[in-house]
C-alpha cells in the first residue's frame, strides 16, 4: 500500500467514524485536521500547527540541476517533498516551501541548473531557518535531498555555534536504506541512476522517461589519477561529466515503493526523535555562555 493510499484510508476512516460519533456534551471533540504545508494555513492556523508540532518545523531541501537525461530538472526537490510531506503527515510538523537555494557548482555547464553563490546560499539559509524560528519553529529539521548540499548543510550546521540562536537547526540526510529490499541490478546509483530514478515512478512517475534513460552514458569515466583520500572540487566532472551516474534504465516502481517507503519512515522517526529532545538546546545554550567567558572554563 502506499502512504497515499494509507493516508486516503486513514482520512476515510476518520470521516466515517467521526459521522458516527453522537455529539454529547462529553464527546471530546477531534483537532481539526491541520494542513502540514506552511503556506496553506491561515494565520491562527499555523499558530495552532506551531502548537501541535511542539515547534517542530521541516525544511526539505532540493536543487534544479540536471539528472541525467530521462528525469526533471527538480528530481531532488519532488522527491524530498513527497517524502517530507508524507512524514509530517505520520508525525505533524510543519513544512516550509518549496526550497532549492543549495550548492550545486558542479553542474553549471548543464543547461537549467541554478547555482548560486556560496555567500547568497549560507546567508539565505541563515536568514531562513532564523525567520522560521522568530516564527516559533525552534526546532528546524532541514532534510536534505540532494547529495551535493552533503558539506553544505552539516557546514551550517556547525557554524550555529559561532552566536547564540534560541533554535536547534537538525540536519536530516539519508534518502536511501543501507540494504534491504527489491534487489538492485547496478553497481554504481549516485545521480539519476537506478535508486533516484526508482523513486520518481513513485512521487512523479508522470516526468519520468525511461526510455530515454540509455541515450548518455552514466559510467564512471575516472579521469582523475589521486589518491582516494585527495579531495577535489572537480572529483565528480572528472569521473561523470554527463552529470549522470548509474544507469536510470534499471529502475523499478518495486525499489521506488521500498526505498520511498523507508524515507517516509526514516524522516517520521527522526521528527518523533528530535520532537522528544530536550537537551541539545539546554547544551547549546551552556555552550554559548561558556563561550563568552573561556578562561572560566574548567574541565
Ligand atoms: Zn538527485
């Protein structure tokens, strides 16, 4: 069953039991069903959606870069949209609009990729997560969905602690499980291949076109003679130009289904997890204080 198809029953159901209850004095009356979109609610309703996530807001955050020659230009921002959503449906939190202002340098000679600044990604993501939190979302859980923000974002992460914020900024980044499920027929699945490809028949399978997913070549072309523990800006050119990797042709709706199935959950856990913290804050807000004073700190 997807989560659609489970959520559809759930709403159903609900409907169907809710025009059964009899409406006495003492029934207690259900919370109105909250949309989890940010920009859907009205203004007293997201201050409830604030209420009932405990302050728990989502970032899903994608890019518009090529991906390979069958799937759209904003694969990783539908993807972690769909899987966002639907999480926050299992466990409410609320979900900032759509989000694509990330690191994507390395495809900026493929038509219709928008790559901004360093300093225009780390000031707009500051000024953003800083916003959601002025706006009572003290706790932002930025999931990411797309592999080249996999610096970026525990990067800004770290860098909360150069002043104090009275928010904890989370960073969600898994889009796949590590074994398990339908098996895989490539070797190599890093962008547009067979996993990314999988989960698009399953969020967009509309902008999906598989039969075009063997016109460029997604090999590992290994341009680059260095060591593996060398790093280079120009590592994934070297190694796929086409920006391409992994071959998109061996996607099924199977491992789409599975794969976008244990996002959905990966991510609802993750919120009911941080939901539950208590301490990272409380240590942020030590830290912060110890910090202005470091001569007084004692082991
Ligand atoms: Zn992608």
């Amino acid at each position: 069953m997807t989560t659609s198809t489970r959520s559809t029953i759930v709403s159903i159901l609900l409907t169907v039991s809710l025009s059964t209850i009899p409406s006495t004095s003492q029934t207690q009356a259900p919370q109105p069903k909250l949309s989890v979109h940010w920009e859907e609610l009205t203004a007293a309703d997201f201050r409830e959606g604030i209420h009932r996530s405990q302050g728990t807001c989502l970032l899903p955050f994608g890019i518009l870069e090529k991906h390979g020659p069958h799937l759209p230009l904003g694969t990783d921002l539908l993807d972690v949209r769909y899987a966002a959503l639907h999480a926050a449906e299992q466990e409410y939190a609320v979900v900032f609009p759509e989000y694509y202002f990330g690191q994507i340098a390395e495809a900026r000679h493929e038509p219709g990729t928008i790559a901004y600044s360093r300093e225009m990604q780390l000031a707009l993501l500051q000024e953003t997560t800083d916003e959601m939190a002025r706006n009572g979302c003290k706790k932002v859980i930025i999931v990411n969905g797309h592999g080249g923000n996999e610096h970026l974002l525990p990067f800004f992460a770290q860098s909360q602690l150069d002043k104090p914020h009275d928010y904890v900024v989370y960073v969600f980044d898994r889009r796949s499980p590590e074994s398990g499920g339908p098996p895989k027929k490539s070797t190599i699945d890093m962008h547009a291949g067979e996993s990314e490809t999988s989960k698009m028949m399953i969020s967009r399978p509309d902008t999906v076109h598989l039969d075009r997913a063997n016109t460029e070549s997604g090999a590992d072309q290994h341009r680059q003679n260095l060591p593996e523990d060398v790093y280079t800006g120009i590592w994934w050119y070297a190694r796929f130009p086409n920006h391409y990797s992994g071959d998109g042709s061996a996607a099924t709706k199977e491992l789409g289904k599975f794969q976008m199935d244990w996002w959905i959950d990966a991510v609802a856990k993750a919120i009911r997890a941080i939901k539950a913290d208590e301490v990272s804050l409380k240590l942020q807000n030590e830290f912060y204080e110890k910090g202005k004073h470091p001569l007084d700190t004692q082991p």
